[in-house]
C-alpha cells in the first residue's frame, strides 16, 4: 500500500493543473470536466459575451461528501467520537449508554440511525460551555493530528483531490469560493484555510447558539447546547442570502439537502453550472447510491435532469479519488 | 460653495495617501491618528514582536454614523422616504397618516419619536414581497442618482474621507475589512464594494427573513415583512462570531450600539484598537453628542477609558469630514 501519510491536503496552492500545465489533471475527459472547462472560459475569457466581472463570479461548496469523504461518518461524528472517548475517561458509566455506546464501539448501523441531525445536536451538547476560540483550538488540533480509521489515512488528507484541482482553477480565475455545510461553521472554519484555501468567512454553516459573556477581564463567547439555525436545503439559499448578498454562478454539491441551492444557482441567469457528485466508486471510495442514511441523495439523483444538473461520477469522471500518494482506501 | 457633485464616494481604492506618500493625510496628527498607525505598525511590519499573519488582519467598522453621515437621518431611512413617497402616490390616503406622513413632511422630531428600529420596521414592511435580487437593484439606483436633502451633496458622496483612507491603508496592509451594521445587508451591500471596496460578503448586518420561491423557471428569495435577527449590542458580536469566525483586532464605531463589539475586540490578547467617532462637530457636520434618539452615544463615550477604547473627535481629530471637494455641509 502506497504510503497514506503524504498527503497533507495542503496541496491546494498549485493543485490546479499538471505540471504540463494542463488544467484538472484528476479529471478524465468527458461530459463532467468538459462541462466545467467550457463553464469557466464562458464567465472569464475577455471578451467572451457572458464574461462577468470577477466580483461576480462566486462559486459555492456543499462539503462533506463533496469535498471530503462523509462516508461512512462525516468528519464532524468523527470529532465527537473523540470527544466522547474523553467523556468517557471520567465518567465511565457513559460506556454502556446508548448513543455513547456506538461511538465508543464504531456500531455504524445504530450510529447512522442517530441521523444526521442526532450526531449534530450531540455534537452541540458535548462542546456546550466551551468558550468558542478554545473550541476551534481544539478542533483543529485533532485535525492536524487524527487518523480516518476507515479510510486509513489521516484525517486531513480525507479531502478529493479533483475538487481542490477545480478550486483552485476558479481561484486562478478570480472566483470567490465559499463553502456551505450543513455541518458546523466553526468546525470546518479550523481546516478551511489550510485544507481549500478558503478563508474562515467564506464558510457559512450550521451555526450554534452562543452567549457573549462580557465581564471584567473577559469577552467571549460561550458555545450553547442548541443550533441557532441548521444549514440545509432550503436554508442552504438563505444563508447564502443572508452571507453572501448575491446568487452564485457556480455550485457543486452532492444530496438532496444541496437540490434546492443547486437549482437556485442553476435558475439565474447566463450561464450556470450546477454540479452533483455521486458516489458510485466502491473501489476507490464507497458506493452508496442506494442511499446514506445521514445524507440521502435519492432526489437529487433522480431529478438531476430535470433541474439541469450535471451529474460528476466519481468512477468515471475522477481519474484521482484522495491525494495521490494515497488514493486507496481501506475499510478496517 | 464648491461643487459637491465631484465627490463620488469611489476614491477608495488610492484614498490611503497623499501625493506624497503621508498616509492618512485627512487626519490630523494627534492621539487617534498617532495610535492608528502605531497599531498597524505593531501587527505588520515584519519582524515586530506583535506581527500577525495576514489571515488575522480582521478590522471590523459600524457603517452609520462610523463611515457614512448618520445625522439627522441615516441613509436607509431616506431610501425609506423615497419608498414612501412611491406609495403615496398610488395611496394618496397615506399623506395624512403617521408615520407616513412624518416622512412625507421631512418632521424630524417625530421621526426621530420612532426609533431606528420602528423606522427599520416600516423599512421591511414597505419593502416586503420585493424578491431580494431586484430590491438590491433598486436600492443601488436610486443611490447612484440622490441627493441628501440636509448635506447638500450626492448620497453616494456621504461617505468620511479620513474613514475611505483609513480603509485603503489597512487593505494595503493585508487587512480585510468588514462593515458590522445594524443596518440591513442587502441595502448596505448595494453600496459596499462601489463606496468603500469592500465586497458584500463582507457586510455583516441586519437580516430580513425571506422566503425560497422554488418553482418551475422561478427560484428566487422574497423579501418578507420582518427581520430575522437585528445586529446591533451583543448580536453584533455574534455576528462576528457566526459571520467572520475570527476575533477582530481593529473596530471602529460610534454608538452604544457598538459597545459590546469594542469590548469584544479591545480585549482579546496582543495589540488590539478599538475607536469610537466622536461626532462633535457642528459646524462641518453634527454635533450631537447630547445624544442621537436613532443612535445614542452617552454610554460609549462615558466608560471609553474603562474598556480601553480610543476616542476619535471628529472636530479635532479630522482635517477633512467629506470627500475634499464638498467638505462643507448646509442645513435646508
């Protein structure tokens, strides 16, 4: 087995082109990369009819399974299972509590059936009282330092390697990248910079409710066991709304909870591009077409067409799945 | 009097120096100015013990009354005004009622009598069912071509000079600079990135809800007739928090309803400024430092020196208030 460790996920800088100068050389040839090839000269070569000035060229991430494998745990459920791992250090009567239980023993099917919002506001509680800055100290610490247990590879390697190629080809076309989660804006804000090059506020995410405490010698903000709004679907738009002020022209995403930001971007005007991943790649990554309990897609995949959505196979559109020193995975 | 049409508010982008290099050059020399490039000095010169990577330049400022005249009425209510004569017009019946009647007849004390937030309501209600996109349009026409009745010059040409320079230095150093306001996003976005440079996702400000109209050929956001969260107090560091995810080490404001912000960046570890504009003068612009019923001071300005915060007055702290070439104010 090549060696897993190599890949830092810090590679964005220059990742989006081969040595050749070859644009997304992780992508093969076909409808996926041609669309996206045509897409960018279309809104960014001088003089084109659709080319837009660079402040409206604003492409949105959804992230977990589309730039960083989600199965068969997003990232996130992997954190609070680390976290609950500690918990459980001093208070050992958690070890035989359900939902503690099936993190301390990786039971995937009773872990997938906490759903997803089940792993989040547990996730919220575990981290409540803790003073937010510390939070993300914390977070990113284990970042840099976690093993993917089931993709045998650190944790900050987990990310696709064609998609930091697309990011960065947009970057060098001007575009403003964000990325837009259901997962917690303050936990994917600890990577964002290092893994995509994305600064902390172009991530808009679940956010969490918190308490300014300002007193004598301190001013913070305190986490509280309680969401303020969750990230998804509908309030995918809105929170691009309400962070953004302007409709993107790109988005890529991969589940039902990213269809209507999908064909919000898709319905503007000019040209649009709106990308859907599908997982169909049980060699190199999981294939769960079928259906991820904590993140279906069964909609979206089905209606793609109808919403004008281009469709990327993981299995034939990505000759690279991960960072290449290490682009097998294996389940333990 | 000298021609007030030549100040456009879009000399940001060479606005941080005088011909010959000084920086600042609207600034008078004094404490405020000596402690803004002291700060700058201290977090960017390389090799300072204090220098901070550029990814932690974050300055935040207040948007009315910190870079825009405020007095005697902010620049959304005057949007609102021409709103309302709109209506008025299809609705002659408004003419005689209040509040309607209040702006129809520039009466300030009872426009004042309302409060920001009951002039912010009306603001939602008279703008509700509007979709956001051709709201965001509107505002930014009728921008481009109003007068501000009480300044005597151009609405875009409202903006502070010494604040356009102060800006442009911080972005030449790296900075990224966002406006917090208690103002709404959509309408302070309409002008960000023409009058200061800054892009709208780098407006943080009051939310209206909206709602997702996903429909076969439509998919657009609706303006509704309430807000979603006010930003002002300690929702302004919750702002912050959920927006940027990163403690600011530079904010300038002017109110109480800064307060909390000023606390919150003036106490975080190492160099950290946080002002306060005084507006105490009246013979260039206002001085109400007996206090603003839409924006009251008394508050900031009496505990400045507990919590460390600088006071800027605009009389002797400014040598220029408005773009140079109309820097002279008339009451109608």
């Amino acid at each position: 087995m090549p060696d897993a460790e190599s890949g830092t996920g810090t590679g964005h800088a220059d990742a989006g082109a081969a040595p050749d100068g070859r644009p997304l050389p992780s992508w093969n040839e076909g409808a996926a990369r041609a669309a996206l090839l045509r897409f960018v000269d279309a809104v960014c070569r001088p003089g084109s009819p659709h080319e837009l000035p660079p402040d409206e060229r604003i492409a949105v991430f959804a992230h977990d399974g589309t730039l960083w494998g989600e199965f068969p745990l997003p990232v996130h459920a992997l954190f609070l299972g680390e976290r609950i791992e500690q918990l459980a250090r001093q208070l050992p009567g958690l070890r035989e509590r359900h939902p503690f239980s099936a993190f301390l023993q990786d039971d995937l099917p009773r872990l997938h059936g906490l759903g997803w919002r089940g792993i989040m506001q547990l996730a919220l509680v575990a981290h409540a009282g803790v003073p937010l800055e510390i939070y993300a100290r914390q977070a990113g610490d284990w970042l840099a330092a976690a093993r993917h247990a089931w993709l045998g590879r650190p944790v900050a390697a987990c990310t696709y390697q064609p998609q930091l190629e697309l990011i960065a080809l947009l970057r060098r076309h001007a575009f403003t990248c964000f990325i837009v989660t259901a997962g917690e804006s303050t936990f994917v804000r600890a990577f964002a910079p290092s893994a995509y090059g994305i600064p902390a506020h172009q991530v808009i995410g679940t956010c969490v409710r918190t308490q300014v405490q300002l007193q004598p010698g301190i001013a913070e903000l305190v986490k509280l066991a309680q969401e303020e709004r969750w990230n998804e679907r509908e309030d995918k738009v809105r929170g691009i709304a309400a962070h953004i002020g302007r409709r993107p022209v790109l988005a890529f995403g991969n589940a039902d909870r990213d269809l209507a930001m999908l064909r919000y971007v898709r319905a503007g005007p000019g040209p649009r591009l709106a990308l859907l991943l599908h997982h169909d790649d049980g060699v190199r990554e999981f294939a769960y077409d079928a259906g991820f309990a904590l993140n279906p897609l069964d909609d979206a995949l089905e209606r793609a067409a109808e919403f004008g959505l281009q469709v990327v196979s993981m299995r034939d559109d990505w000759a690279t799945v991960f960072a290449p020193a290490g682009s097998e995975v294996r389940l333990r």
